[in-house]
C-alpha cells in the first residue's frame, strides 16, 4: 500500500534551501519515493489557517520506505539544512487499497 507525505513549507532562507533541494531528489528516488506534486503554491479552498507558500506531495511504496528515507535524510545531515531554512509541517498519509 502505498504511503505519501504531505509537506507544507515556508522557506526562511533561500540559499541554504537551494542547498537541500539540490540533493533531496535523489534521496526520494534511492527509497522508491516520486513527486506527485512539486513546489506548487497551494489555492486555499477552505481554511480556518492560512496557506502554506509551497506544498509537496511524494509517493513511497511502503512505510518501510518512508522510514528508511527519513533516517537517511537525518544521518547525511539533509534535516540540518532543511530545518535551518524552512518552517514547515509533514505529514505521513496510509494510502488505501484500491
């Protein structure tokens, strides 16, 4: 079944983002994940909060993959950089069977 995350982002600083953008994707793809959506500004369509200024949505095929992708971005020091130049949320979504 397959797992996603839901990423909110703010981005606080530009330079160091473009540091983590630039090796992220090929962590994702190392661990099975693919963008569903990349960097869009979400449209709020019902919110009691404001939106975020970017969103992404990645596809993994297992929690498994999910997990092993998470404590690799933290262990190679990708969580430094990301934390450093965003505020953000991510949430993990258990898909369903079709």
């Amino acid at each position: 079944m397959s797992v996603y995350l839901q990423i909110d982002i703010e981005i606080v600083d530009m330079p160091t983002f473009q540091t983590y953008i630039a090796r992220i994707p090929e962590l994702i793809g190392r661990h099975g994940g693919r963008y569903l959506v990349k960097g869009v500004t979400p449209i709020v369509v019902e919110s009691q909060d404001t939106a975020p200024s970017r969103s992404v949505l990645l596809e993994f095929p297992s929690r498994a993959n999910v997990d092993a992708f998470l404590a690799e971005r933290h262990a190679s020091g990708l969580l430094d950089t990301w934390t450093a130049s965003t505020r953000a949320r991510i949430l993990l979504l258990e898909g369903i069977e079709p």
